[in-house]
C-alpha cells in the first residue's frame, strides 16, 4: 500500500507537473490577444497541465474579448483565473470562459456594461448580443447565468448583493464565493497553487515581449488616430518645407509605427504591406507623369492598406478621416502664410515669367513705322490692307470707312496693331 500512498501524495502536490501563468493586464485589446495567441500556443507545445490566468484588467474592447474567449474555450487543458485586483467588464467576460476562478482579498469582478468609445452606451442590438455572451460564458462552465446577466443588464435587480435595478453587479472575493463564481479566496499565487494542489509544479512565467508592449500600446483605440494624424501633417508640412528634413521624418516614423504595431499584433499582413509600398511608388510616380490618375490610385492603395490593417473598419474610418481632416487644415494654413514658392512645389509648378522687363515680346514692336504714308489695298472696315514703301501691311483705321487706293498714315504701332489715319486730300 505504501507506493500508492506515495502516488497520491505526488499527485496532490502537483510534482512532474508544469504550469503556465499568463498575465491579463492593462486594457483588453487586439495586441492582447496576439500575445495570449502565443503563450497559450507555447503552453500546449510544451505539454502544460495547466493554465492559471493572472488577471487585472479594467475591461477594453468587446470583439477582442469575444476572440479570446474563443481561445479559452478551444483549450484543452485546465484554466484558472486569478483575480489579483480587477475582473471589470471585458475582463469578468474572460474568467467566465475558464475553468476555475480564484480571487485575491481585495479584487473585484464584473461591472461589465458595454459603452461606444465616446462613453455612450451602445446601442440595443450591440448590448442584447454581449448579454447573450455573458449568459453563455457562465453557462459554459456551469455557473448560474442570472449573475453574469446582472453585471451586464442594470435593470435586473439584485440588492441583496449591492446592485439594485439600474446599477451593474460587481463581485467581491465573499458573494462571488456565495453565488458559485469563485472556488476559493487567496492571499497569493503560493496560497493558490496549493488549492489548485500544484504546489510542487514546474512554474513557467510568461511575460510580453518589448516588442508585444509596443504593439499593445499602438493599436490601442486612442493612439490610432494619434498616429495618422501625426504621419498626414508631417507629410504636409514636408510639402512646404525646402529638403526633406524632421516634419517628413516623424510622418514616415508615425506611418511605420502603425504598421509595426499592427503586424505585430497580427493584424496587418503583408497584402496590407504590399498595397502601402505600391500606393507609395504611385505616389512618387505621379510627381513625374502627368493626369493624376497615378496619384488618386496611390492614395486610395494606402488608405486601403491602412484599412486592412484595422480590426474594426468603423474605428478606423474615423482615425483616417480625422487625419484627412489635420491634413485639410494645415494646408489651408500653409498655403495661406507661405504659398507654394517653398517645398516640393517649386520644383513641379512653373513660376518663371516672360515679362517686357526681361526681355520677352510676343510680337516685334516696329515703331520705325510711326509717320510712314502709303494707299489702301482693300477698303478698311476698319481693318483692312494698306502698302506702305512697297510693303503689304495688314493695317486698322482710328474706326471710320476707309475706301480702296486712300491715302493713309501710321499713327500708331502696338505689338502685331498697326493703326493708320486717313489723309485728306483738301
């Protein structure tokens, strides 16, 4: 009997076993779902038993909540989440798609109405739907949905946990314990391993990647149009300024940025970086062939590159659409307080000028005409034909009828005019 003593014992404490702990912190967005992609990727490649979720989140974006718990539900390996401060809106939909939830003393879990970007609630279709999710997730992991609804619908009424009809039910450690959302109330991840009986379990930490932290931080909803608008206005500025010099440099910069982040997010492949480089080239074409057509399909390549890049095609019609308008309104001044005798526009607008003073004439002014006689060819009506020193000159009286074989003399010569004044013969 004494090695299967020794058997339980081992398995009680988790020795030979290896679990992954992956953070959910900051905001929930695409950048954060590329990086649970990835360690749960490496989890299932290493043969992990289990997967505890450290969570401290106050909630983000639904749809990059709604792929994640995608991902949590396609996993087959055990998953925890650990509540170590914060489980709000986004974030409570998360650890209802695990397994177990564990919470830290103080931590919360819930509060999870959903709300446009300008802090407006969504619109009734939207909110029906993420309802419908909340209910699902808890159902899934057999929990009572009545309380995932009350985090996300105000008018379900439920005092008796501080959420009456109109405010969102939010948990604490104790009444999220009471009503079956959590198993269990720890100080720490040593106290946690232990109920989770892992305490002699290989622990591997998971963290992001520099690079994963920058892409989280330029895909994030407000930096987007921050971006855009900085790479229109550096471009536009660039236009205005002699050389290439820092307005061009930070709107290159800002447009790799977007992409960077964007790629490394796993949102931009490379068709979206293939378009960009092709509406580039048509663009730098354009300055050299004439019509436009180039430049309006280079344009609309980058737009569309950048569209493709977006995770949402209406947010990211509105950041290019402010950066479109940044672009308007610094043109507008640009041109007003410079013009386009600087930049790039003295190269491809013509400004040379053929004046008298520099020596351009149009016609040969032959003022040795002045004072010359001669006789009418054809009758001057009042233009007409006239001969002067054997010379055929086309000729215009001062605008009376002059007839056939008069006597006429220059008066005046302008340019290509030539005005002549009837000689009488009294």
């Amino acid at each position: 009997m004494l090695p299967l003593i020794q058997d339980k014992a081992f398995a009680e404490t988790g020795a030979g076993k290896t679990v992954y702990v992956i953070p959910i912190e900051k905001e929930v967005e695409r950048g954060l779902e590329a990086f649970l992609n990835r360690t749960t990727d490496e989890a299932i490649e290493e043969g992990a038993d289990h997967i505890i979720f450290e969570i401290n989140t106050p909630g983000g974006r639904v749809d990059s909540a709604g792929q994640i718990a995608g991902l949590l539900q396609a996993l087959e390996i055990p998953t925890t989440s650990f509540v170590v401060n914060e489980a709000l809106s986004a974030g409570s939909y998360i650890a209802l798609n695990t397994d177990t939830i564990y919470m830290r003393p103080q931590a919360t879990m819930g509060a999870s109405g959903v709300i446009t970007s300008d802090g407006n609630a969504a619109s009734k279709k939207a909110q029906s739907a993420w309802l419908a999710s909340m209910r699902s997730a808890a159902e899934s992991k057999g929990r009572d949905p009545l309380y995932a609804a009350a985090m996300a619908d105000p008018s379900i009424d439920l005092s008796e946990y501080g959420a009456g009809e109109g405010e969102y039910l939010t948990l604490t450690p104790s009444i999220a314990l009471e009503v079956g959302y959590s198993e269990g109330t720890v100080d720490d991840r040593v106290e946690l391993l232990n109920e989770l009986d892992l305490s002699d379990a290989k622990i591997v930490e998971k963290e992001t990647t520099f690079a994963e932290e920058v892409a989280r931080f330029l895909t994030n909803p407000v930096v987007i149009p921050i971006l855009l608008s900085v790479a229109s206005l550096g471009l536009i500025v660039e236009l205005y300024s002699p050389g290439f010099g820092v307005p061009g440099s930070m709107g290159i910069i800002a447009l790799i940025l977007f992409f960077y982040g964007h790629f490394v997010a796993g949102l931009a492949g490379m068709e979206a970086m293939i378009l960009l480089l092709l509406g580039v080239v048509l663009i730098i074409v354009e300055f050299f062939v004439p019509g436009g057509i180039l430049g309006l399909l280079g344009i609309g390549a980058i737009i569309g590159s950048l569209l493709m890049s977006g995770y949402d095609m209406g947010h990211m019609s509105m950041s290019i659409a402010i950066a479109f308008l940044v672009a308007v309104i610094a043109s507008v001044i640009l041109f007003r307080r410079i013009g386009l005798d600087k930049g790039v526009f003295r190269h491809i607008i013509l400004k040379d000028q053929t004046t008298t003073e520099q020596g351009y004439v149009s016609t040969a002014n032959r003022l040795e005409l002045l004072g010359l006689e001669g006789k009418t060819v054809t009758p001057l009506r009042p233009s007409g034909t006239a001969v002067f020193d054997n010379e055929r000159l086309d000729v215009v009286s001062e605008g009376s009828f002059v007839d056939t074989n008069q006597s006429v003399k220059i008066v005046k010569v302008e340019g290509a005019r030539i005005v002549v004044r009837e000689i009488s013969n009294l």
